[in-house]
C-alpha cells in the first residue's frame, strides 16, 4: 500500500540536472541581452526626440528589444520544461492505492511512454465492471438513483459471500449493438484488501417480480443448438422434452418464463441420460417397488 505523493522509483537526473543548468545559463545569456537591446533602446529615443538619429536606426532597435524579449520567453520556458523533467524522474504515487511486483530492476534503461515500471490500483472503495442486458436498463438506472446497496452482494471465487455491500455508480452512455448488453459499474468497500483488481466474482442483483413465477433447479436445464429445454413428467409418467424461456438467474434456480407451469413434475438428476417418451419412475415409487420384491428374512 502506498500514499498519494510517496516516491516509488528515481531515474538517474545527471542529464536532468545538466539540461536545468544549461536552460538556466541561455536564459541568463537572453536576459543580458535583452538589458543591452533596452539600453541601446533608450540612447536612440533620446537622440530621436531630437531628429539626431534616422529613424531607421530606431526602428531597428526597437525590432531588437521585441526579438530579444521573444528569446527571454524561449528560454524562460525551456528553463521550465528542464525543471519538469528533473522533478518527474522521481516517479510519484499520483493517488493512494496499492502497487504491484516492480516490472524493472535496478539499472535498468527505461524510456518514455514505453516502458512499464508497476501498476497503481485505487483499492478502497473499488469499483466492479459488469453487463447486463438492455431490457434491464431502467432497473439499474432506478438503483443509481436509489444508491441502495442492499441490492447487491458479492459471491468471492472461493465460494464465500463478500462482507460489503456496493451501489451503482456508473452506467455506460451506449449499448453495445453487437451484445446487447451495456456497461455498468458498482463500487464497493475494500478497507480489508479481499478485493484485487482484476478479480472474477459472481455479482448477484436482489430483484422482485410482480408475479409469482415458476422456478426449478437450474442443473435440470440443459441446452440443445442453441435452444434451452427441459424434461417433465406428464400424465403418462413418460418424459417429454419441453423448450423453455429462461429468466433470471438465482443461486442455483432459475425462473423459468414459459414451456412449464406450476405443479408439473420435471426431471432434475441425469436428464442428459433421459430420451423423450420413456416412461419414468420417481426415487419414492422405486424404492418401494424394490422393498416389495425384495425376498423376506426369516
């Protein structure tokens, strides 16, 4: 962890200070001159107040004052552009944040704009960057409003849920045509460091429906070219295959939009294994048809 202003690396300045020593000698040379064109100045205002001199001789010194005050500004910021070089080869913290494994070791030849000496990331608060889809955008755009935070929480890759809550921040101006989908950023605490720029989470979004809505076990899904289907169990205790319009996703549910109604038997375990049409037999029933055709002991 370092603070905004902590120095982080130093590139040698034996250049740096010669060139702030040569831009303060020109500028030294300038500014005599321009003293001397001042004087030469004053001398012939003198003598033209009374017709002693041609005025083609004043007009050139006042040509000299203008040109010499113009090399007093070039040097001037010459002068300003060398001490900038010399104070940026002491590489600052630009904001607090943590700093990464240094990408160069000492001695080494670093160029501008090309080399990479570390990564900074701003830690606490940290910011999260999701899509999400464009029928959803008046929903996000009530919770930027809002700035609840108790709509969203964080599952960490380990499985364990993430002790912060985090708020919409930031929604991007424009969907992406080729998605579908636009930009939206949450931010949240990170006083412990458990989250690292660059992580993968899984986001979960608290929503409410209207309605009630059918939801099954999302591992009795499976999908078929693109399209999402299910197994039931109708009347006739025989699987049929069923294609259905997913909704959100929830743990390890999902909501299921059309293609089963409520009540239904589906196939949750194996349904790869199954084929459409063949008759089935839940685990209740099959247990008991195995006790009653098991032999008695004595």
């Amino acid at each position: 962890m370092v603070s905004k202003g902590q120095a982080l690396y130093e590139i040698d300045g034996t250049r740096y200070n010669a060139a702030v020593q040569q831009a303060k000698a020109s500028l030294q040379v300038a500014q005599t001159d321009l003293d001397r064109q001042k004087r030469d100045l004053a001398r012939y205002q003198t003598l033209a107040d009374k017709d002693a001199i041609a005025k083609q001789v004043f007009d050139n010194a006042v040509s000299n004052v203008a040109a010499s005050q113009a090399q007093v500004e070039s040097a001037r910021a010459a002068l300003i552009t060398a001490n900038t070089n010399l104070s940026r080869s002491t590489i600052r913290a630009p904001f607090a944040g943590n700093v990464g494994i240094s990408q160069v070791r000492l001695g080494a030849l670093v160029s501008p704009g090309t080399t990479l000496l570390n990564t900074l990331s701003s830690t606490s608060p940290i910011a999260i960057e999701f899509q999400v889809n464009e029928k959803d955008i008046n929903k996000f755009v009530q919770m930027q409003s809002s700035r609840s935070s108790s709509d969203l929480s964080l599952l960490l890759p380990d499985g364990s849920t993430y002790e912060g809550k985090g708020s919409i921040t930031t929604i991007d101006r424009a969907v992406d045509p080729a998605t579908g989908t636009i930009k939206v950023r949450a931010t949240f605490p990170n006083s412990s460091n458990a989250l690292r720029a660059a992580l993968n989470i899984t986001m979960n979004v608290s929503t409410t429906s209207a309605t009630e809505e059918v939801v099954v076990p999302y591992k009795a899904i499976f999908e078929q070219l693109g399209v999402f289907n299910l197994y039931a169990v109708n009347d006739s205790s025989k699987a049929e295959i069923r294609q259905v319009q997913l909704g959100i996703k929830a743990g390890d549910k999902i909501v299921i939009k059309e293609g089963v109604k409520d009540g239904e038997k589906i196939i949750v375990d194996g349904a790869m294994n199954v084929q459409n049409g063949v008759k089935v037999v839940d685990a209740a029933t099959a247990a008991q048809q195995a006790a009653k055709g098991a032999p008695q002991g004595k």
